[in-house]
C-alpha cells in the first residue's frame, strides 16, 4: 500500500520457531524489515517451506509454511499474535465528506489514483473519509484535496504498528488488549484499521519504538 517505503524496522525479542506464510506477508507489508513479501508469495504459491536464518551465525532460523502442512518439518503453533510491526514516515489525513452526495468517496480516491497517490489505513464512512500516505506524497495529497474544494486535517509526523497473527481471527477481547497495551503506557491512537489477521493503529512516530514494545508485552511476544 505504501509502495515507496522500502526499508523498514522490527523489534523482535526471540527467534521465532515458525510463521505461516501469510503472517510473515502481513508482516512484511506492515513494516517488518525481513524479508520480500513477494518472496513470501512466490513460495506460497508452489507450497515450498522455507527458512530465514541470519548469515552471521548458525543459530535456528524461523520456518515460514502453510498452517495446515503436515510434513514441512515442524508444526505451526497458533499463538494469538505472531509479531509486530511498524511504519514510520507516514502523514493521516481526515477529509469531510458531504453525507448527501454517495459519490464523494468515490471522486475521491479515483482523483488520488489518477495522481499516482497509494493510500493505506482506510476509512470510509457517510461523512469522513480518513486514510494515511508517505510523507513524500503529503503535497501532492494536499493539491488533489485543495482541487476537490473539500475540508480536510492534516496529521504530520505519524507512523503505524501493527500486530499480525492468524491466531486473533475471531478471538473476543484481541481489540481491548491492543487499545489498552497503548493506552496504558499513554500513547495517543489517532486511528485504527483491522484484518482477520491484524489490527493496526495509527500514532506518533515519536511514539513508535514505546508502542512496539508495549505490544509485545501485552501480547507475550
């Protein structure tokens, strides 16, 4: 969604024994710096297992494999959460949308695709449109806006965490142990998006390091 972020960070406190494939793509596409998620997908794709494992030393890698592959090497444990991880870099807009013209979102997004702009952390609601882009495109979102002749905020200076595990699909209290990990160590949530498999807020950059660790706290990560 955020195609020119390249690079990214991950805070891990131990090696993993195994990921499924489509955890370490989520991860991948959230942040995580390690490894391709087009990698991730080709292997998905034919059912190959494999191993990420660290070029400086023979320590076990982490096995990435289908959750229901019985004879990959080793069993998938799903964990509530599998890992988290964050974007940095990124500006949120909110745009006042008019409740009596249905489609003002769509002149929207089709305006910003049309100026080459990806967006990501999407929501869309009768009168607010609220979606993130890297900073290089804030000037860019700004005159598609300004064009539009809508209202908008702008939120500069924010980045996304995000926790990814296959194990939260459908598990009561995911969301409250998530807001709370966050709140309890004061860090502001200015927005939040979700997946069958992740839930991702929207906070200060300044503030991300703070949120992964209190993730991985809450998550027992």
């Amino acid at each position: 969604v955020f195609p020119h972020c390249s690079y990214f960070s991950i805070f891990i406190n131990i090696i993993m024994e195994s990921i499924s494939y489509a955890e370490v793509c989520q991860m991948a596409h959230n942040g995580a710096k390690v490894i391709h998620p087009r990698a991730v997908e080709i292997a998905m794709s034919a059912n190959v297992p494999m191993y990420i494992k660290s070029t400086f030393s023979d320590a076990p890698g982490t096995l990435i494999t289908n959750e229901t592959t019985e004879n990959a090497g080793a069993d998938i444990t799903l964990s509530t959460a599998a890992g988290v991880a964050n974007l940095s870099g990124l500006t949120q807009f909110r745009v006042t949308l008019n409740p009596n013209d249905f489609t003002a979102g769509q002149n929207l997004f089709v305006d910003l695709a049309q100026a080459g702009i990806s967006v990501g952390c999407l929501n869309l609601s009768e009168k607010e449109a609220m979606f993130a882009v890297v900073a290089e495109d804030q000037v860019k979102t700004v005159t598609v806006l300004d064009n539009a002749g809508v209202q908008y905020d702008i939120n500069e200076g924010c980045g996304k965490v995000t926790v990814v595990g296959s194990g939260m699909r459908g598990v009561p209290g995911v969301m409250a142990r998530f807001v709370a990990a966050l709140a309890g160590n004061n860090i502001k949530i200015y927005q939040t998006v979700d997946s069958d498999n992740t839930i991702s807020a929207i906070v200060k950059d300044e503030c991300l390091s703070d949120a992964v660790n209190a993730l991985h706290a809450a998550f027992n990560l």
